[in-house]
C-alpha cells in the first residue's frame, strides 16, 4: 500500500509542520515583536487535547517532522507532557522545539526525558547589554545557562539560531560561531523575517547571508555541504572542526519556496500555507465543529493545500508586507 502523502498544489510533498502552542513569550526581541503586545485570550488559543489531535491527523497523513514554537513554547504549563504524547505518536521520525532558551535550566532534562529529540535555542548576542537591547527583557547569564543544561541532557543535536541585524549583532558573527566551535553545536544564521511593524526600518539592518558568510570566512575555512535537517537551512562545514555546522536560512537572498516543505499551525489554530502570505485554514474552527470526525477536517486540509503559493513575495528591501508579527506566525 502506497504511503499516504500531503500534496500542495505544486506537487511539494509536505512532511513538516510547524506547530505553536502560544503567542506568549517573555521575551520582547525586536525583530520577532513590539514593546507592548496584545496577546490573545485563553480561549482562542487550541487546547493541548486539540494540537495533540491535529498532530495525530498531521502523522497520519504523512507528515515526519513536528516542530514545536510559539512565542516562547516553554511558558506554556503542560508542555513536557504534550512533548511525551506527541513523540510517541507512530509514524512520526523526529520531534524539535524551537526556544529562547530562558527555562530550560528547569526543563532540558524532562524534555529530553520526554522524546523531543533536538532542540533550536536563540542566541542573538554574547554581549549582555546587547543581549538586553535586542531581546528587551531577556537575561543572557540565563539563556547561557540553559544551553549548558540542554547539552548535559542529552538531545541528539542543539543548534543555535541568530537573526542578524546590521548595527545590533552583525559585528558578532565571528564569535558567535566560535561560541558554537567550543561546545560542538550548530549555528544557524537567519536574515530578518519582515513580519510586524516593530517600530523600525526593516531594510536598515538588513544583513544577507552572502554578507554572513564572507565574515565567518575571514576567520575560518568554510567547506559547501549538502546535509539537510530538513527544513530550509543550507549548510557548510568548517575545516577541522567537524562537529559544527553553519546553516543559512536567506528567505530574501536565497529563496527556498520550490523546496517547500512545510506548514505553520499558530497558536489560534490558523494553518499558515505560507510564511509570506495570509493564506491560512481554520483548524480550530473545524476540529471543534466536527469533535468526533476526522474526515471533513482532513478533506479541508486536502484542499486548502492546493492553494499553497508557489513562492513568498517578501520586498528585496526587506520591509513589512505581511503585518501578522513573528510571534503570532509560530516562531
């Protein structure tokens, strides 16, 4: 019997979603959100019994990866045991969290306990002040110390991930992979995600991953490398220190779109088809108009796929077309 698959409308098989349980988070970072946010009420948000039950749906219709976002996932009570009953849903290879690292000093060993196998921390400064300029609240001696509580616990991978901005971070790309050398982690290097009005030009901290690369070259011999993880990273080795890889997520310099892969459930129950688009489905209004029946849900998926868009359209320039903020998209 054939392997059941999720096809968009460009014959793209879609194996991975991306899955945010809130819009919460207690950071601020400026490219992810205003200083003051409206965040939404408790009851639009999918309880966990329905992301629990659209993950099943999702895996059962062919989908291998999941992984879990928000705002920040781990100020959500409940998530290790959600983490638990997810990874052990038959047919699904690999569970990941996304996370800005400022509870895991508590949570890293349970949710490594639980089966989520990697973990993606942020990490946008080794520099406390600047640390504190771009994510407004957060602490870096604490994310510091998550990260070494993540690598104690055991995951099969951490990688790091930095957006770079030009005049916030840029100047730290050097050391921030020498930061990853040291520990044997990944690092990922992201341009910004025009999404949100933020209170600032877009387009002026603009920093490519073409600009990326040539800094970390200047330091270390960079080796092309056709590894995936499965997701739009494209990645390089570094010369003698085979431990860590560079990635490259260049949703402007690069695009990814014929690769696609995946779709965005946000925490309100809203399956993005695409991260520079407003097109989306209503899971939450489905799975609690049908509570008891899987089919209308998944033919509205079925179809919903075939207007997946062939590409984003995000301005070369970098500022806002999509006014969704990044928090409210699934991080």
């Amino acid at each position: 019997m054939p392997e059941t698959q999720l096809l968009d409308g460009q014959g793209r098989r879609i194996d991975y979603v991306r899955m945010s349980v809130t819009d919460r988070c207690d950071f601020r970072c400026v490219y992810c959100m205003a200083e003051e946010m409206t965040f939404l009420p408790r009851e639009k948000i999918l309880t966990f019994e329905e992301v629990l039950r659209l993950a099943k749906l999702l895996v059962g219709q062919g989908v291998k990866k999941i992984r879990l976002t928000g705002g920040e996932p781990l100020v959500r009570r409940g998530i290790v045991t959600l983490c638990r009953e997810i990874a052990a849903l038959p047919g699904l290879n690999e569970l990941v969290m996304t996370t800005n690292g400022s509870q895991l000093i508590k949570l890293a060993e349970p949710l490594a306990d639980a089966g989520l196998n990697r973990l993606n921390i942020s990490l946008d400064s080794l520099d406390a002040v600047k640390f504190r300029a771009i994510t407004r609240t957060g602490d870096l001696q604490q994310v510091l110390a998550g990260i070494d509580a993540a690598r104690a616990a055991g995951f099969a991978s951490i990688k790091l991930n930095v957006v770079v901005m030009k005049g916030r971070n840029a100047d730290e790309v050097p050391d921030l992979v020498d930061y990853a050398v040291e520990r044997g982690l990944d690092v990922t290097f992201i341009e910004e995600m025009p999404l949100g009005h933020v209170g600032r030009s877009r387009g002026e901290a603009f920093c490519s991953s073409d600009e990326v690369r040539e800094l970390i070259a200047r330091r270390y011999t960079l080796l092309d490398s056709p590894e995936s993880t499965g997701g739009p990273a494209r990645y390089v080795r570094i010369e003698g220190q085979p431990s860590t890889r560079i990635g490259f997520i260049s949703p402007h310099s690069h695009n990814f779109c014929s690769t696609c892969n995946r779709v965005r459930l946000t925490a309100e129950g809203r399956l993005l088809l695409c991260l520079g688009h407003e097109h989306s489905l209503d899971m939450r209004d489905l799975v609690r108009r049908y509570p008891t029946s899987d089919e209308p849900v998944l033919e509205a998926l079925q179809s919903a796929l075939q207007r997946k868009p062939l590409r984003h359209e995000f301005a070369s320039d970098g500022e806002v077309q999509v006014l969704r903020f990044m928090n409210a998209s699934g991080g």
